[in-house]
C-alpha cells in the first residue's frame, strides 16, 4: 500500500524517537516505553497516509465522493446541493476530483481550528476551497481543518485539468470536506452513509443546463 508523502516527517520522526530511545533503554525504563510508543505511532501514521488502490467508478453525468468518511449533512435548496463529509482519524485522508473538469482556483481561507463535526466548523474553519468547472456547472471541494487537523493540502492548482477520481489534495488528521454543486441532481446518499473516495456515487445529473 502506498503512503502519501505529506506522512513521511511524521513516520520518520516517530521511527526517529523509537532508534534514540532503543540506545537509551539501559539508561532508564522510560526510555523503554518511549521505545515502542515511537513504534506504535509510526505505525499509526503509516496507516493514516496511507493511499489504498481503488477501482474508480465509471459512468456519465455522476458525482463521486471527493473523500472518505461519515455523511454529517445533506442540504438542497433552489441555489444548490451541499454536503459535509465528516473523516476521523481512521479514515482514509486523501481527497479527489469528484468529477471530470478543469480546476478554476484553489484558495487558501484562514479561519479557527474547532471540532470538525462541530455545526459551523465548515463555515469559521481554516480551509482550502477548490473550485472545479466543467459542461454541466460549478463543483467546489472544500478541505476543512478541525481540531487536529491543522494543516489542509491542495495538489493542484488553477489550470489543471482533472478526471474524476483524480488525487486533488491531503488533509493531515481528522477533518470536514464539503462538496458544493448545482441542486439540478438527485442525491444518491443520507446523513449518516459511509462514503468512499472516488467509488461512493453522491448524487447523479438530471437534465444539463448549467
């Protein structure tokens, strides 16, 4: 299983921990727990930034799953669809394109650090905003920070040009994505489903005006 590299500083300086503390252990026991509690948490990060194989679900006018996770909340209204994805730390991290489009910006927006199931964590967090255009309207992915989840990566960037099920970005520990798009769909999934990245079918297009 591959892992992504954002997880690399932290493998390496819980494996780091773990070799100092091995040529220490005669010097005191603690240096034996800090042994295999530098083990265990390479381990741990090794499994969070991991990057499983998928088999990308194919088919016309559906929208993927951008992320892994627990559905918190399904909303359509007359302006648009919106629907929070809630990922604990045993989920998979990495975010994808939900559709097929061309990425029209990524924005960065500073914001708090509060639990990411909280109500209005997607509204006051810190979060990266990307916004991916393509025949049938407007898509927006937004990666949200929540408690510990204190750094949002996007890997691309305005310009590119993506499939659905393409990697867009990580968020390091347990966290909120949204996906925004044109309320002219019919939802697929509720509240509470299990989502998967690039497989999990969130709503499909009816109809295309954009």
């Amino acid at each position: 299983m591959k892992i992504v590299k954002e997880g690399y500083p932290f493998i390496g300086g819980a494996l780091a921990l773990a070799v100092i503390s091995y040529f220490l252990c005669n010097v005191s026991f603690i240096f034996c727990i800090l042994l295999w509690l530098g083990i265990a948490l390479a381990l741990f990060c090794a499994y969070f930034f991991r990057d499983p194989k998928i088999t990308i679900t194919q088919g016309e006018n559906l929208v993927l799953s951008p992320c892994n996770g627990k559905v918190l909340e399904v909303k359509k209204d007359d302006k648009e669809i919106m629907i929070r994805v809630f990922l604990s730390v045993f989920d998979v991290h990495l975010q994808r394109s939900p559709i097929d489009g061309k990425v029209i910006s990524v924005e960065h927006k500073p914001g708090k650090f509060l639990n990411a199931a909280a109500p209005d964590a997607h509204i006051v967090n810190e979060q990266n905003i990307i916004t991916i255009e393509n025949e049938t309207g407007t898509y927006i992915v937004k990666q949200i920070a929540g408690l510990l989840a204190r750094r949002c990566v996007a890997w691309v960037k305005a310009g590119d040009v993506l499939k659905a099920g393409d990697k867009i970005g990580v968020i390091k520990f347990s966290s909120q994505v949204d996906l925004h798009m044109k309320p002219n769909a019919e939802i697929k999934i509720k509240e509470g489903d299990r989502v998967v990245s690039g497989v999990t079918i969130l709503a499909e297009l009816i109809g295309d005006k954009k």
